[in-house]
C-alpha cells in the first residue's frame, strides 16, 4: 500500500489489489494499545494478545490470500457513484472480504464470549461458534497457527490454546466481555474486539486521521472544543462500512468518517434537517454563511420531485445574496474529502449546525 501522488482528488492509496483495498480500513482502524482494568489478567497477558490480534489483521490486509478471499482483481479506485451503479462486481468483492472478516473475529469473539477456560484451553461449543464450513475453519486454523494459536476439534467442541502463553486465553476473555458491553450490535461488537477498540473515545482514530492527512497538530482538539462548547456530543462508531466520529445534538452535527472500500477521509454535515428553515430565515445570517449556502445547496431546477406528485407544498427556497438564488434545502451537498478541510470550514458547519438546531424543530414549516 503507498500513499498515492495526487492528493488532490479523492483517492488516498493504491494498493496491489482490491481486497487490499477494502481490508486496509482494518488495519487502519486498529487501535493503539489500551489495557482493561483487572484484578486478574496482567497488562502483559493483555499485550500479549494484542499484539496476537494485530498481526493476524495486519497481515491479512496486506496479504489477503491468508483469510482465504480473492486477490485476482487488480486494484481500481472508483468513486461511490461508479462502484454503487455500474460496476457490482467490485461490491462482490468487498461482501467477500469483509464477511471473511467478519467470520473470524465472529468465531474468536464467540470463543471469547462463550468459552470455558480449563487447563490452559479455551473450549468453545459449535452449538455456540458462529456456523461455518470445514473449509473456511481449516483456513482458519492454518491462519491462526503462523501466531501460535492451536485449534482442534474435539467431539461437539473447539479447543483453543496458546502453548508459549497460556494466560493470553485469560486476556481473550476479558477483551470480549469488555467488548460485549458495548451497546451495539454482536456483529459490531466482534468486530471491535479484534480491533481491540473496546471503548468510545475517538482520541486514536483522529490521531490517525490528522497524521495521515499532515493537519495541524492541534486540528481535531480546536474541532472537538468548538463543538464541545456549543454542548455536542462525541462518539465513535465502527461498523462494517467505515469508522466514523460524530459530533452531534438534536439535529445538526459534523460527521468524520474513514469509509471502506475507497478508503476516503470524509467531512460532512450530519443531516439536512432544518436546512429549509434556515435558508427561510437567511435575513439575519452573515454574508459569509449566505455564499456557502449558495454554494453548497443545490439549484432548484423545478423537478418537482419534493412535491411527492403534487401532495406536497414545493420545497424550493430563495435566498437574496447579489441576486435571487432558488435552493433546494433536500441535497445539501457539505462535506469536504482528505486534506481539504481548514478550520475555517469547520467554523462554518458550526455555525450552520447551530443554525440547524435553531430552526430544525419544525423545519418543513
């Protein structure tokens, strides 16, 4: 994977393929180590597995043949337009990488979760191991072997071990039910323990963000104070379309997401939700806030298309900046990709998000 020379488009990486490209968003958002609180499992046992789990999703994102999924198309970048519309074999590809993914921190999660520690072994039910074929645990198994991971089948049970460190099973354990606390779905849950991402700070993934962007230093600390003053809420999501830090309130928010497949660093605006409002009420904004409106919402071109068949009143608004501009309020296209972004634009999502708040409890009024 390198860095690809144009910085000024869309596109962050090339890679050798395209399961490359859609398995390095793991590698990305693996998580800097940050141990459990326990009476009973030593930082070192913990470490020891994190450094297990590490090179298991590391070295699956750069070689993908290890996880048993394709590697024989060629790496292309394609935009979301292209990929969603005209070419869904490249979705095929990314289903199978990412349900690949999926499966096997789905089964060590469940092993996790689930299994019995006794005698230095990890045993897991199949009745609770997540359903999958002999050939797909036997890729499995060759995987986890290369990291000292033993896994046998003995009659209705697996059986897993780590003979150079027994107590990394104690650290598996405590991982998964840390992870099992997470109010969100088992699928998310799995996917998180194997990035060991075992809580809701997003401190590492922006980190990761402003050194792979080059942002000043204390970018996301201006970007969280600003919000944090205006009383937003901060919270970090992984599931299995991309990573994603929000700041958000009732209705406005700024959303930063590391998406899957291209992987692109975006900036956006959470919602359009009192947008028409908004622009109703244009009178008393800057002139400043005016010519970003103008510019990021889209024309009217009377598609009708609000009206749902005439059912409903036009939602076309006109603001008077220079000259009369009809706005549509329903695609609000504000979001900026990898290193176009300042703090100036986030000043403006600010104060448009505040605006939304403002005017967003009726906002179709």
């Amino acid at each position: 994977m390198t860095i690809a020379e144009d910085r000024s488009t869309m596109q962050l990486f090339t890679f050798d393929n395209l399961a490359q490209r859609i398995l390095y968003r793991y590698a990305f958002l693996f998580a800097d180590f940050v141990p459990i609180e326990s009476d009973s499992v030593s930082i070192d046992a913990q470490h020891t597995f994190y450094t297990f789990c590490e090179s298991i999703v590391r070295d699956v994102a750069d070689d993908p043949a290890i996880l048993g999924v394709p590697t024989d198309r060629p790496d292309e970048w394609l935009s979301a337009h292209d990929v969603m519309n005209r070419h869904p074999e490249v979705y095929q590809v990314r289903n199978a990488c990412q349900k690949a993914f999926y499966d096997l921190s789905g089964l060590l999660f469940a092993a996790g979760t689930h299994g019995e520690y006794r005698d230095g072994r990890l045993n897991l039910r199949l009745s609770d191991a997540p359903k999958l074929t002999g050939k797909t645990l036997g890729t499995f198994s060759a995987l986890l072997a290369r990291y000292g991971l033993s896994i046998e089948k003995n009659g209705d049970a697996l059986s897993f071990s780590f003979p150079d460190c027994p107590d990394a099973l104690l650290a598996w354990q405590l991982l998964a039910r840390k992870c099992g606390e997470l109010p969100i779905s088992p699928r998310d849950q799995a996917v998180r323990f194997l990035l060991w991402v075992h809580y809701d700070d997003p401190a590492c993934f922006l980190e990761k963000i402003r050194a792979l962007l080059n942002l000043d230093e204390g970018f996301f600390e201006y970007v969280t104070v600003k919000y944090r003053e205006q009383d937003y809420e901060v919270h970090y999501k992984i599931d299995e379309y991309r990573g994603t830090c929000t700041y958000s309130k009732d209705v406005g928010g700024l959303s930063i997401e590391f998406t899957t497949l291209w992987p692109t660093v975006r900036f956006l605006n959470s919602t359009c939700i009192g947008i028409k409002a908004a622009l109703a009420h244009a009178d008393g904004m800057s002139n400043d806030i005016k010519r970003q409106l103008i510019k990021f919402c889209k024309p009217c071109n009377d598609c009708k298309g609000c009206t749902k068949g005439g059912k409903n009143m036009q939602f076309t608004v006109a603001l008077h900046h220079d000259d009369t501009h009809r706005l549509c309020p329903e695609f609000v296209q504000m979001e900026w990709y990898n290193d176009d972004i300042s703090t100036e634009k986030i000043d403006f999502m600010l104060e448009l998000n505040e605006l939304q708040e403002r005017y967003g409890k009726n906002w179709r009024k």
